[in-house]
C-alpha cells in the first residue's frame, strides 16, 4: 500500500494517512463494493445512492491514500483495490468494534455504463 507520498513520511504517518483514508463511512462502503473486484465510478454511485461527483471526491481520497488504483477506459474510469490485505484491516475493524457485516443494498438505480450493460446482456 505504500506509494511514493506516502514511503519518506516520518514514523506513523504513513499509518495515520491509511487510516484518515478509512475514517468515513462512504469510503468503507465504496471498498465493500470493490471487495468483489474492478468497479467504475457510474456503478458505485448507483450502487451506493450517491451522486458520482461525491463518489469521485472520496475515491481521490482513497486513490491518495494508495489504497484504490483507477483504469480509464473511454469515458469511463473503473477503480479497484491495490492490495487486499485492507479488507483484512477494514475486516479487523469490524470484529473489534462489535459491529455486525454489512450488507449493503441492491443497487439503488441501474448503471448504464458499457461493462455494466454488456454484464446484463450476457
């Protein structure tokens, strides 16, 4: 997870950015929907009932914070975790907070996008 903003900060900085990076509940949500692989910005934010511009902003945060990569592709910008070993922190979390797994819902509209498109007509 380590990348070039974050490999020269002094002791515990690098930790602390990881952790800034993981103190929000959309961006937790936004790594439970890429738990499952590559996403694009259209399908998170029907995914998640938010608007893809306040998607986008807590993706940069993620991106920043080296534990999201994204991959355009046309018009389109698809996002996926760099190294899973956050869903074993994100999984830690929960175990010690007491909190349950979250489910999270059905999409809450449909994704228009080109890979979400070609996935329905298969």
């Amino acid at each position: 997870m380590i990348n070039d903003q974050t490999k020269n900060k002094p002791p515990f900085e690098a930790e602390s950015v990881v952790f800034k990076a993981l103190n929000h509940p959309v961006r937790l949500a936004i790594l439970e929907v890429l738990r499952d692989g590559e996403h694009c910005v259209c399908h998170l934010s029907a995914y998640l009932g938010q608007r893809q511009s306040y998607i986008s902003q807590q993706l940069i945060v993620l991106r920043e914070s080296g534990l999201v990569q994204d991959r355009r592709d046309g018009w389109n910008v698809y996002y996926s975790v760099v190294n899973s070993l956050v869903f074993e922190i994100v999984d830690g979390v929960r175990a010690l907070s007491g909190a349950e797994a979250s489910t999270l819902p059905i999409a809450q509209t449909e994704c228009t996008c080109p890979s979400c498109s070609s996935k329905k007509s298969n």
